[in-house]
C-alpha cells in the first residue's frame, strides 16, 4: 500500500482557492506561522503577492515579484507550506558563510540542492517558528529590506 504524502499541496487548478480555503488547508499552526511570514514580506518589501496556479505538480501558490523579479513563491499545503527561495551566486556564498545560524534542517536542504550555474532553489517546508527564521534570513540575504541601507 503506498503511503499518502503528508503535506499535500493544491493541485487543483480549475478551484482558485479563497485566502479561508488555504488557511483551513494549512491547519491552526502553519496559519500562525504562514501570517508571520506574509505579515514580514508585506512590511519589508515591496513585492506584489499574486495567486498563482504553479502548474500540475506545484499547485496554487503566492508568488512575490516586482517588475518581473521573483523574491519567493509561498505554496500552502495540508499542515504547512513550502516557500522557494532562488538563492544566486553571492547569496549561495553568503549562506555558506552564515550556515551554523541556520537549523540542521535548512543546512541539509541546502547542501543537497542542485547547484545551477546560477545559484540554488531551496524549497523550504516550513512546519514551526525555526523554519520562519530561516526562511526570513534567507529572504534578507536575496533583497535588502525597504528602507535599509546597505551596511
């Protein structure tokens, strides 16, 4: 018997889902954890979230872009979600300078993405506070924060 995969994302690309729908998929606690991170995107950016229907594989998902450049995808699943980050060269150096603040999850996810010529996508479940963290710092390594300075 095959076993059903615990974190099912929106599939159904026919159904746009209602912000209600995604919440009650996503469950009590990634609720919590899904309007603390969009909560931190909506203050620190400038990125215009879009639903958008990923394709058959992906699903239904919130995509962060700015004149055609992508700060992260959000997609809900049943429990949690999963945000793509798309980390370049200098960020990819970045986060290897920085990896022992990161939870043993992120950093395994990290080394065993495929490295592209142009970086790596890290898609990242986040299932507690730990993985918001992660998620958040490797946002601020991508785009400098509205209103910040480069230091």
């Amino acid at each position: 018997m095959l076993k059903k995969n615990k974190y099912q994302r929106l599939l159904d690309g026919e159904t746009k889902p209602s912000e209600r729908s995604i919440l009650v998929a996503i469950g009590t606690r990634g609720t919590k954890l899904w309007k603390q991170l969009r909560a931190f995107l909506k203050v620190n950016y400038d990125f215009k979230p879009e639903l958008h229907f990923y394709g058959i594989k992906y699903g239904w998902c919130f995509k962060y872009t700015r004149k055609n450049k992508t700060l992260c995808v959000l997609f809900p699943e049943t429990k949690a979600f999963t945000v793509l980050v798309v980390l370049g060269k200098k960020e990819v150096a970045q986060f290897e300078e920085k990896r022992l603040s990161f939870n043993e999850d992120t950093r395994r996810l990290f080394k065993t993405a495929y490295q592209y010529h142009d970086g790596k996508w890290l898609y990242k479940r986040v299932v507690n506070n730990s993985d918001v963290k992660d998620v958040i710092a490797l946002i601020k390594m991508k785009r400098r924060q509205k209103g910040r300075k480069v230091s």
